[in-house]
C-alpha cells in the first residue's frame, strides 16, 4: 500500500472490489481537468501555464487491501493522498481513516460524518447484532440491520469466528442517547469488509 501511495495522485476506493473475484488493484490514467477545484487547488496565473494534457494517475483499490495495509502499519493513515468515494467526493486519507479507538462522536446521527474506521473485533453479542472493537470499551457497531447479508458474504456460522477478525467500514460515528456509548453506523451492507481468521 506504501508504494500506491507513492505511485499514485488519487485512490479510488472499489467497495465491490471485496466481493468479488477481481484483481486487487488497477491504475486508470485519466486527464485533470481544472473544473474539478478538489483534484488539484490551481491559482489563476498558475493555471494559464498549466498543460490540458497534464495527467493525474488514479489507482482502484478494494476495502480488503486497504484493510490490510492499516493492519501492517502502512503510511495510509497519516497521508495526504486524496481519497475518492464514488465519482467527485475526494477526501485526504488522514481525514478519512480512523481507527475504533480514535472515533470521535457527534452528538447525534444527523449531525456526523461519515468516515472509513478501521481496526480489529473484540467480540460480537450472542445474536450477533453488535460487533465490539478491540482496545476500546465504549463503542459499538450495530449490524443488526445488515445480519444476513454480512454473515453470508464472509461466511460466518458463529460470533467467535468474528473475533480478532480485522474490519473496515464506511460508516458515521455518534453518541448513543445517554452519551455513554459510541455507535458507528454502516453506511450499507456493501462498504464494509471483515478479514475472518481461519482456522
């Protein structure tokens, strides 16, 4: 991952790269275009100068490898390589990659913004409703909503397969009602990807 940084002016996030059977990664060359103020901040006389041919190179990666370049410690975390979500929406990774322990909340649900947080499963409820994060004791991921959907995908028949399991998700952070718990939420059941141990 230290080297797609190194390589590449933008990272194009695939959600569905994960669940399917394709490539891990793949670099698009595409033409910048002054009209898109997030790819590149250009003053007036610096534009003039500026070439139409100048190319931005966008490497397409899936939850899974970046998952696991979090995982080793890559530099993805603290870079300021920008980040693309769906077509347009451009965040620097050191703005969008938080670890559990490190989630800060908004006061409510309406009020946060999503981020990618990341890190490693404790446990899970005997329903398998909430996942609990490791090195933090007061946040939850309810995924109740999406139970179905994520246990098939990952092939999980029980809650200890899910512990230790690494996990990223695209997801907003906010206090529950008592402002005793933080709740990531999941965006939906396709921006998340949870590394299940072997065993």
């Amino acid at each position: 991952v230290n080297k797609v940084i190194s390589d590449a002016d933008i990272i194009s996030i695939d959600f569905m790269l994960s669940n399917t059977k394709k490539p891990a990664t793949e670099v698009q060359t595409v033409a910048s275009t002054p009209t898109a103020p997030l790819l590149h901040k250009i003053d007036n006389t610096s534009r003039k100068h500026a070439s139409n041919n100048e190319q931005t190179k966008v490497k397409v990666l899936g939850l899974e490898k970046i998952l696991n370049g979090l995982m080793r410690g890559s530099d993805l975390a603290e870079s300021s390589t920008l980040i693309e979500l769906d077509t347009g929406y451009k965040f620097k990774a050191k703005n969008l990659f938080v670890n559990f322990a490190e989630a800060e909340p908004s006061a409510n649900a309406k009020e946060a913004k999503p981020k990618m947080y990341w890190g490693t499963i404790s446990h899970v409820d005997k329903e398998l409703d909430w996942l609990n994060p490791s090195d933090c004791n007061d946040v939850g991921i309810p995924i109740s909503k999406y139970k179905s959907i994520l246990l098939e995908r990952f092939n999980v028949a029980e809650g200890r397969q899910l512990e230790g399991a690494g996990v990223i998700l695209f997801g907003k952070c906010f206090w529950n009602s008592k402002k005793t718990r933080k709740i990531i939420e999941l965006w939906n059941a396709d921006r998340i990807f949870i590394s299940v141990l072997e065993d």
